[in-house]
C-alpha cells in the first residue's frame, strides 16, 4: 500500500493543538519530531530505559501524517490548511507549510525478514521458519521461529543471554515462568532442552498468539506450554493462575523499570533455591536493579553477565 505523507513546520506549542485539530478531521496515527527532551517521568510511562541526547530545542517541530495514496484526491489537504489558518489566529503555528512526499510501498511488517537469517547460540540453531532445516544442523538442538509482530527472535543481546543461561540452568524435568514471553522464544528454549512445562505472561495480545504458533512449530504439545495475558506484577488473578512455591526457573527479559518491582514479587513463585534470570537491562541501570535485588531478603545474585551495552542478572531464591 502507497501512503502520501504531509509534513506541517511549525512550533512546538502549536504541536497539541495541530495534533487536536488532525483528529478532527479523521486523521489518526501522526507523528511528530522535534528537540524536546522527554522528562524521567514521561520515559518511564513510556518504558524508555534511556533518554537519548537531543540537540537544543529550537522551537520548531514537524508534524507528519499519513493518507493512503488511494483515497487521497487533496481535499483532506485543503481542509488541514484552513485549519491551519485559523489557528494562526491564536497560536503561533510559525512557517505552517505543507509538503507532500509519498512512502515507499513496502510491505513494513514483513519487510525485516529478509534481513533475518538462521544464526547459532551454542549448541542451539535459531531459524526462521522460512529457511529449511540443513545438514549442518543435524544432532543439534533447532529452534524454528517466527516472532509475528512480538518481540523475540533471539538475535537481541538481552534474548542471547538469557538463552545462555537456559543452557547452563535447564537440566531437565523444570518448571518454567517466562514473565513477558513475547515470541515465546525463551519457553521454547526451556522446553527444547528438557524443561517439563513452562507458562508465559506478556501484556501484549499478540505475544500469545505467537508463543502458541511458535510452540506448535517446534512440536511441543500444548499442555507442556501455557501462555496467559496480564501483569503478574500488580494483577491478584494472574499471580494465582501461576501459582506458589512452584518454579525452578523464572526468566524475565523486560526493562529495569519492570524488573526493579517484579524483583519484590516474583520470590513468592519460585520454590527454595530456584533460579530468576533476567536480562533487559541497560548497564546504565546495572547498580539500580542490583541494588533493587538485594532489598529482597530472599534472592542472593549469582551471575552478572555483560553483552555489549545490555546486562544479565541471574539472582537465586535463597533456602536450598
Ligand atoms: C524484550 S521483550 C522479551 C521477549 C522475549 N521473552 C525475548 O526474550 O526475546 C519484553 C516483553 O515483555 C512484555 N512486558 C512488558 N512489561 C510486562 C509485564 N509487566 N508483564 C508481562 N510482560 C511484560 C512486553 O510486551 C514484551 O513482549
């Protein structure tokens, strides 16, 4: 599908404003750039780990939206104008010129595949489930993947790491929590090398339909994977459904600011002398959710492992 964009120059305190008068006119997803740097607050509400430098900010923004190429026969153009217009009237709007350009027509859900190949993490192949099994792969764990739009194909640093501490962990016959499952690549995993079942949480409604594809796709039966939608970190109903004193391993690749309060919670799930394996952190962070660990009386950290700029922290439920 071929999308016409309309970019608006304008200013910063007429961005809202722009945004409002947009709605109004049926124009939904807009985008809009500028210099203003995000507050602590804002990123955490928006689970940004970390707030990247910007240049000053000048005043001026650009707003952008979008109108599929099909539909557009320029009034939506010409009204965007008039709205423009009589904003002028009491808000600085700036240039408030119009330029249109036309997006590329690629397919941007799938377009990345071509970009994602078969790779290994040890011992283990991690393929698309569009490259074929080879002959280089027999008498090796495989695991064919196909993350949809969830996160979770196993090349981030943060999903590696994890994965590597599923190798050295899982010797078999475990019980799985694989907190913010995605693709439900790291249940897979854990399954793959002789975990008994593992159940998967994730907010995301479309990280359970990809945990379900992806588990029917390396042949694992249903029952040994369960996937449920919620926060098992505030959520009474979800914390039941996974149940107490019942996990050997618990992993968890999520930002710091998930982390930090899961690390209070999650010990009540995990039998004595079970394992949380996390990863997610951005080592500016690394301290912080640390120190977050040990104000749990109940989790002694074993392992902290490095991947370029992300961090694994592999911490112990004490009593064994
Ligand atoms: C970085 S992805 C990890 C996906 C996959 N486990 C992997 O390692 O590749 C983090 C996932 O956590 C989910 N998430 C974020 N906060 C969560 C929470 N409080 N409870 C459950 N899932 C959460 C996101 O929707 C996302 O799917």
């Amino acid at each position: 599908m071929k999308w016409n964009r309309y970019t608006i120059k304008t200013t910063t305190e007429a961005v809202d404003l722009i945004s409002c008068m947009l709605a109004e006119l049926g124009i939904e997803g807009i985008e809009i750039q500028d210099n203003v740097q995000l507050t602590q607050e804002e990123a955490k509400t928006m689970f940004v780990d970390f707030i990247p430098e910007l240049p000053p900010d000048d005043g001026t923004a650009k707003v952008n939206f979008y109108i599929d190429a099909d539909e557009d026969d320029n009034t939506i153009l010409g009204k965007v104008e008039e709205g423009l217009e009589e904003l002028r009237t009491f808000v600085n709007v700036g240039d408030a010129t119009v330029t249109e350009s036309q997006t590329e027509d690629k397919d941007w859900i799938n377009n990345w595949k071509q970009y994602w190949h078969t790779f290994t993490i040890g011992d283990l192949y991690i393929k698309p489930t569009w490259e074929p099994v080879t002959d280089e792969m027999k008498g090796h764990q495989v695991l064919s993947i196909d993350p949809g739009t969830a996160f979770g194909t196993g090349s981030h640093e943060t999903t590696r790491m994890v994965i590597l501490q599923l190798q050295k962990y899982i010797k078999g016959g475990e019980e799985v929590l694989d907190v913010g499952c995605g693709s439900g690549i790291l249940s897979v995993v854990a399954l793959k090398y002789g975990a008994n079942h593992a159940l998967g949480t994730d907010l995301d409604p479309n990280a359970i339909i990809a945990s379900e594809e992806n588990a029917q796709q390396n042949d694992i039966a249903p029952e040994k994977l369960e996937v449920i939608e919620g926060n098992i970190i505030d959520d009474k109903a979800v914390q039941d459904r996974c149940g107490y004193e019942c996990y050997d391993v618990v992993c968890a690749n999520i930002l710091a600011d998930v982390l930090e309060p899961l690390s209070a919670e999650i010990t009540q799930h995990m039998k004595p002398g079970a394992y949380f394996i996390t990863s997610g952190i951005i080592d500016t962070k690394e301290q912080e959710v640390a120190e977050c660990f040990k104000k749990n009386p109940e989790l002694e950290i074993v392992e902290i492992n490095h991947d370029g700029e992300w961090v694994n922290i592999t911490a112990r439920k004490r009593g064994i």
